[in-house]
C-alpha cells in the first residue's frame, strides 16, 4: 500500500531482506519502513533529488598535504626524537617503533609539536595482511542498499511483518544488516524500482539520515557492482597503510581476478572479523552440500527403484509377448482348421524338419550345442561361488598357516627320505636271502 506523508512519501516500500553471506543478496518484498519514522520528511515521489555536486578547490591535494606532514612526523618520532635532548631520545625511538610496529599508542618527539598517534592503517604496522573478497554483482537499476542495525539479525527477522511499529523498540548490542529497494508506483499503474543510487543519495540526506538514527541504523551503502573504472582505480592504489610491494604481489595472486578482489586486514580484529565470516560461509556451504547429499541419496533411491520396476516390467513384456504368441497360435489353428495344407505351409515343414534332422545329428551340431550348454553352465556354477565364496583372512594367521604348512612339507620330506632307506635296506635283505639260497641248493646238490 502507498505510504503518504512517511519515510518515502508517495513511494511503495517493497521489502527488505538480509545478506547471505559475502556475495549477493538477496530482498523479498516483506514490508517496509513507512510512517514508523513519522511526517515531516517531504514527498520521495519522483525522485526529483539532484546529486551532489563535487567541491571545487583543492582537497585532495590538502589530503595529500596532510597525509606528507603526518608521514613525516611518524617519521621523525621513529628515527630522530628530540624531546629529552640526550641519549635516551634512542630509547624514546625504539619505544616509538614498537608503538607503530604494533599499531597503537603515540609518538612523542619533540617539546613543541604535539605527539603523533599510531594506528593500525599507519605504513609501519606489521599485522597487515590482504585476503580475497567477491565482486559485488549487483546494478545499479536493482536498488539494493544495505542499513546496518543495531539490532540481532534474529529480532529483526522475526519482526519482519511489524516492522513500521516495532524496529524502534527492540533492544540489542550486536549489529544486523537490512537490504531495501523502493518500488515507485505512479496513478496509472505502472511500477519501477528506484535505483541504488538515487535511494543512498536520498537516505544520506541530513533530515532522512537523523530519522533512520533513531531506529537504530549505523551507516547505509550501496549494493552495486564495481564500474570497470573503479575496479581499476581500486586495484591501482594500494590501501592507505599497506605496503605497494605487497599489494601487487597480492593482485598477482589473485586466483580467480574476474571473480575476487584484493582487501587489506589491518590488526587482529579484522582478522576475526573475517575468519567468523569465513565460519558463517563454510557453515552454509557445509548446510548446502548436506543438502545436495541427501538429494542425491534420494536420486540414488529412485534409480534403484526403477531398475528394479525396469527389469520387472522387462519379464512382465517377456510374459505376455509368450502369452500373445500362444492366443496367436491357436487362433490361427481356428481359423485353418479344416482347410487342406497349403504350398508355403508345406515348404516351411520341411524347413524345419532339415533344420531338426541337423540338430539330431550327433557328429554335426548337437554334440558342439551340447558341449556349450555345459561350458556356459560350468561358467555360471564358478562364477556364482567365486562372487560367494569371499574369504578375508588375517595377516598373522596366514603367517602361522605358511609355516604349519612348511613344516608339514618338512615333515613329510624326511618321512619320504626314511621310506626309501627303508626300501635300499630290503633290496639288500632280499639280495642277501637270493644269495644265501644258491649257496644252500649248491650244497644239497
């Protein structure tokens, strides 16, 4: 429903939704913001805002200025401290490196300038590191922009349908994001949605952007995609802080460039900050391939299932193709009952009648059908036993088999030595009873 007099004037709000994660998000319509921030803010209708126009005059040539001086004081409070005037402005240094090394603290070095402060984007701070996010790929004809909250994503999620009544009301420390887009509506019932672009311009106004404070929103951003211009002005200035060494090594590294874009972690809170992000994507990672598992789990179910019914209705074909035959055949006997044998009917008896007296025939083709029979069914007896008879047996059993059976070996060679003693001593016995019954019948003679 249209909206007059709220956030929005006589636009329509057409939902917000929550990030997934490091890429896109995504924004079904639930809602929106509306009179809950009250009147008073004028129309949003048309979106007749006029973009801010850039400064004239020399600003980032101050910036450049500013950030010279400041290099050169971090300098000096690190080399060449005057404050103390003798041998402890060494120590005084080494203080003051360590403070810059580490990303905290202040630089004392001199009576008459004011100390320098150390933070964590300055150039000589070592807990720097650059890792890899995604490219937005969103347009800017989405009109997606994201409103983080001081509020838990859960509180604000399960007051989705009341927003306009209770986002202002819920309590909570930790920080959630909220991604809009504004669909115009006009009289004649046409509908567009407003672009990112004209949405921030418009939430950044001073009026609009006190309003949205008071229901507990920090900062606002666009949702957009990188122009090819941005991406490069980007990726050709390294961040404030981090080394350009290290920048180019990291846009070498790059493993997808098409995909991801190099971003500096500037001390341990950043670090967390990423890893937790990095926990939270792996999670659903993790949830979605468990769900891909247990679609193909059920994939897997429904093949078995349909082989199955495949090879039932296979033998169900088979089945009727014999009964169909047969109503066939005896149908055909009705219908040539009493009529005399015809000339074809003739010739394809004595067809078969060749073809049965070949196959009786014991030297042509039964012996040879005969012997293949029985090779096809030796063929399925072994391989039956060989897929049953599948033993798995222990390596130290089979060590103490081998040597039982080695030792069965031995034994039974030495019986075999002491059986052919055994027989050369009865060749000689019988020798010696030959021998000795010669002489005995030598002497009766």
């Amino acid at each position: 429903s249209a909206l007059p007099g709220g956030l929005f004037g006589n636009t329509q709000n057409k939902g917000f939704g929550f990030p997934t994660g490091l890429g896109a998000a995504t924004a079904p319509g639930v809602g929106g913001f509306g009179a809950a921030l009250g009147g008073g803010l004028g129309g949003f209708g048309g979106f007749n805002i006029q973009a801010a126009q850039p400064q004239q005059g020399g600003l980032f040539g101050q910036q450049a200025q500013h950030g010279q001086a400041q290099l050169y004081q971090q300098v000096t409070a690190l080399s060449a401290p005057t404050l103390l005037g003798d041998e402890r402005d060494a120590i005084l240094a080494k203080w003051n490196q360590l403070q810059a090394y580490w990303g905290t603290g202040k630089g004392y070095y001199s009576n008459s300038t004011p100390a320098v402060d150390f933070s964590l984007e300055n150039p000589f701070c070592r807990f720097k590191a650059v890792g890899y996010s995604c490219i937005p790929g969103n347009k800017d004809e989405d009109g997606l922009v994201a409103l983080c909250l001081n509020k838990r994503e859960a509180d604000v999620r399960a007051q989705q349908q009341h927003l306009v009544e209770s986002l202002f009301k819920l309590l909570g420390k930790l920080v959630s994001h909220v991604i809009v887009y504004v669909v115009e509506r006009s009289p004649n019932g046409t509908s567009k949605r407003i672009a990112a672009s004209t949405l921030y311009s418009f939430v950044e106004q001073a009026n609009v952007k006190a309003q949205l404070a008071q229901i507990g929103v920090l900062m606002s951003v666009t949702r957009t995609e990188l122009s090819q211009t941005q991406l490069k002005q980007l990726l050709q200035n390294a961040p404030a802080g981090v080394d350009p060494i290290i920048w180019e090594q990291a846009k070498v590294d790059n493993p997808e460039p098409e995909k991801l874009i190099p971003v500096p972690m500037v001390g341990f809170k950043e670090l967390l900050r990423r890893l937790k992000i990095q926990e939270q994507m792996t999670k659903q990672h993790q949830t979605r391939v468990d769900i891909i598992s247990g679609d193909i789990s059920d994939l897997q179910k429904n093949q078995a299932t349909t082989v199955a019914k495949i090879a039932q209705y296979k033998r169900k074909l088979m089945d009727l193709s014999h009964r169909v035959l047969q109503v066939l055949i005896k149908q055909e006997i009705q219908r040539k009952s009493g009529y005399a044998i015809q000339v074809d009917e003739e010739h394809l008896r004595v067809q078969l009648d060749t073809i049965q007296s070949e196959l009786n025939a014991p030297t042509q083709f039964k012996g040879r059908l005969n012997e293949l029979m029985s090779q096809i069914r030796m063929q399925n007896h072994f391989g039956a036993v060989r897929s049953e008879e599948r033993y798995n047996v222990d390596a130290d059993v089979l060590r103490e088999i081998k040597q039982h059976l080695k030792q069965q070996q031995e034994g039974l060679g030495h019986l075999i030595s002491v059986i052919k003693d055994d027989l050369e001593d009865i060749k000689l016995i019988e020798h010696g009873l030959t021998d000795s019954g010669h002489i005995r019948s030598g002497l009766h003679s």
